[in-house]
C-alpha cells in the first residue's frame, strides 16, 4: 500500500510560495487550498493563482476547492493540468458530471465530505471519483485539532472503497500530526494532508519523511 505525504500550503508563506515549496521537495504532492470566502469563512486565492503554482513546482498539485458551485468551476482548475481537483459533496449539484468534467482534462478527480455529512450520502456517486477525502476538521482553517470521530468514519470508508473494487484514494485532511498519523493509517487512509504539522518543522523534510515512515510502519 502506497503512503503519500501532501502537505497543505494553507500553513505557507502566501508571499513566499516558490521558496516554501523548495522546503518541502520530500513530498509526494502540494495540497493546494482554494476557498471562496463563501462555502468556507476564509479567503484564499483563485485560478491565476495555482496556474502560476503549476510553473514553479514539479511536485503534483492536488488542489482541494472549498467553494460554491464546483460544477461550474472545477474545470477551470483541471484545465491547468494539475494533478489532481478535489471538490464538497455538500456543495456539488451534480457530482457525477463534476466528477467528469475534471476527468476529461486527464486529472483526478476527488470528492470530500465535511466532518458532519455522512457517508452513506456520498456512496451512490463514489464510483465516479478517483479519491475520497474525509475531512477531520471543520474546512476553513489550519492549525486545527484532529476530530477523533473521523477514525471510524475512515475506517467506514475504506470498507466502502473495498466493495468497490476500484482504487479510489482515501484521503484525510485536518489535524494530521506525527502522534496521530499512525491510527489515522490503521484505520484506513492512505493519502495525508498536513499543514501546521510539517511547516511549523524546523527541518520541513525531515518531518515530511518521519511522517511517510511512521504512516507505513501503522499500515504493515
Ligand atoms: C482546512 C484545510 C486543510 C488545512 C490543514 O480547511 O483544508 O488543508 O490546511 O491544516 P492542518 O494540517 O494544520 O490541520
Ligand atoms: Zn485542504
């Protein structure tokens, strides 16, 4: 079973992005959080913004939307080639058709579910999707606490992915540190966003790498 470390820039230097990507070269990917100040009580950046990420970066971009109407806008930020375009089930109209719309443009496509809604809602449209992301905090900030609940609700999931057949990535965005990681792989996820965890680090690849290990050592 792969691990993947992608650590959430929302912990970065806005200013000083091309520098802080350098720190984080371990990596397996860049999380990218886009809000709109509207789905989510917080403001990032837009387009322009992760289409100028793209150049200065060889590590994937894996972009996660926290914004209102993704069926009209998921394919705007697919359409820059990044790697991979999350977007809220609680915000999607028609998941299917997002799902697709991402797809064409050759990117995965990822749905994620806040920490309230729950997964029986998502399972209909899952198949369609190339990754789950379970949200264990409530979407809008960094620097957050794990919700110990979403153990479970990953471990739910992965059953569900299972039945599938299909490898959909489970992803886990919220809180993820060094002294949680370990239960977090056992229950399940295999794909980890950490922000405050790996950038409040002195050696950010350093962390990354203890990070990857101790997520690997939980799963065996
Ligand atoms: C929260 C964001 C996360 C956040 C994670 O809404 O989606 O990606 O940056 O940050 P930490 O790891 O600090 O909880
Ligand atoms: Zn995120």
């Amino acid at each position: 079973m792969n691990v993947r470390i992608q650590p959430s820039i929302l912990s970065a230097d806005f200013v000083n992005f091309e520098r802080d990507f350098e720190s984080i070269s371990a990596a397996d990917g860049i999380h990218v959080d886009v809000m709109d100040g509207h789905f989510v009580p917080n403001l990032t950046f837009g387009a322009p913004m992760v289409r100028r990420m793209q150049e200065i970066t060889k590590l994937p971009l894996d972009v996660h939307l926290m914004i209102e109407n993704p069926d009209h806008w998921a394919s705007e930020y697919a359409q820059i080639g990044v790697f991979s375009v999350t977007v809220h089930f609680e915000a999607c109209s028609d998941p299917v058709k997002v799902a697709k719309s991402i797809q064409q443009h050759g990117v995965r496509a990822g749905i994620s579910v806040k920490p309230k809604t729950a997964l029986s809602e998502v399972a209909n449209c899952l198949e369609a999707f190339d990754q789950l992301l379970i949200m264990s905090v409530e979407p809008g900030f960094g620097g957050q606490s794990f919700i110990e609940d979403s153990l479970s609700k990953l471990s739910k999931a992965k059953e569900l992915i299972e039945h599938s057949g299909k490898d959909i990535w489970l992803q886990v965005d919220g809180g993820v540190d060094e002294n949680n990681i370990s239960s977090i792989a056992s229950a399940g996820a295999d794909t980890f966003v950490a922000g405050s965890a790996v950038f409040k680090a002195a050696d950010r690849n350093a962390q990354i790498n203890r990070l990857r290990s101790l997520a690997e050592s939980a799963k065996i």
